[in-house]
C-alpha cells in the first residue's frame, strides 16, 4: 500500500515538471513570435517610408532614374517576403534577411547618389525623411536583438534536460536567429580620392 502512494507521488510530481516545462516552452514560443512581429513592423515601417522617399526624390528631373527604379524594386522584393512566425527555421530567417539585404542595398546607393545633388541634400523634406529612416534603422537593430535574446531563450529551453525531451513530443524545434550580413567582419574601405 505505501509503495503504491510512492509511485502514484512519483507519478503526479512528474506529470508536474512536465506541464510546467510545456507551458515554459509555450511561453517562450509565444515571446518568439511577439518579437518577430516587432521586427516585421519596423521593416514595415522602413518599407512604408521608401515611396515618399523615392517620391521627393522623383522631383529632381536629372536624379539617376536607375538608382530609384532599384530601390522601387528592391523594396517589391522584401515585401513579397513573408515568415510565418511559428516557422522561424534558420532558412526561413535567412530568406527574409536576404531580401532586406536588398532594400539595404538599394537604400545606400541612393544615399550616396543623392550626395552629387546638393539642392535636393537642403531640402527640408529630404532631411526629414532621412532622418526617419535612420530612426528606422536603429529601431529595426533593437527588434533584431530583441528577438534574437528570445530565441536564445527558447532554444536553449528546448535542448536542455527535461526540454529536450518536451520538445520532442510536443514538436517544438529550434528557431533561426538574425546574423550579421556575409562580409560585415570586414572594414570598409575610404578613399578620399
């Protein structure tokens, strides 16, 4: 009889620190996709600045037409990517990163492009769409970190003893994180030539 109160206590303390590492699991599944979310929004946000960017730049007739028509077409691209946040692989991060490189991309040659075009430099307009978009760029690097300290959490709950083993029955798998872009280790050159 008193063995059998000792299995049954086994037993029920088990069933315990199971429920309680799937909802901590859960929990931080959830806290995963809450900071994607963030981080689409403030790609979202650069995104819905590119037009009135690209817009107030139009107004310069002799602008490179070809610098705007890859920034128009960069930012196509990144929005036609879209994550589903309960599938954040690490391809699925790379995907998505990939096609922001892009806009990136896009964004910097028009920068330096608008350099030669002094008038269109001292435009009100310009300057505070600029500054906007530096204010995006540094609110996209917080969602980025962010959520990459959400998936460090979640991941290693997930390969840790007794998560390893939640994960397993339950189907939880380990999330992507964002990484630096291939060659940033590297300085860039400068050349005043």
């Amino acid at each position: 009889m008193k063995k059998s109160w000792i299995v049954i206590a086994v037993i029920i303390v088990l069933v315990l620190i199971g429920l309680s590492g799937y909802n901590g699991t859960v929990s931080l599944d959830e806290a995963t996709m809450q900071n994607w979310a963030q981080v689409e929004t403030q790609y979202q946000r650069r995104a819905d600045l590119i037009p009135n960017l690209v817009n107030t730049v139009k107004g310069y007739a002799d602008f490179e037409q070809e610098t705007i028509t890859q920034v128009i077409e960069a930012r196509a691209k990144a929005t036609s990517v879209n994550i589903d946040p309960s599938n954040l692989s690490p391809a699925a991060i790379a995907q998505f990163e990939q096609a922001q490189q892009g806009v990136n991309s896009a964004l910097g040659r028009l920068l330096v492009t608008v350099e030669r075009y002094p008038d269109l430099k001292a435009s009100q307009q310009f300057q505070q769409l600029q500054v906007q978009l530096e204010g995006t760029e540094n609110r996209i690097s917080v969602a980025r970190r962010n959520f990459n300290t959400s998936i460090e959490s979640y991941n290693n709950k997930i390969r840790k003893v007794p998560g390893v083993l939640i994960a397993g029955i339950f189907g939880f798998e380990k999330k992507g994180y964002f990484e630096a872009a291939e060659g940033s280790d590297a300085a860039p050159s400068v050349n005043f030539d």
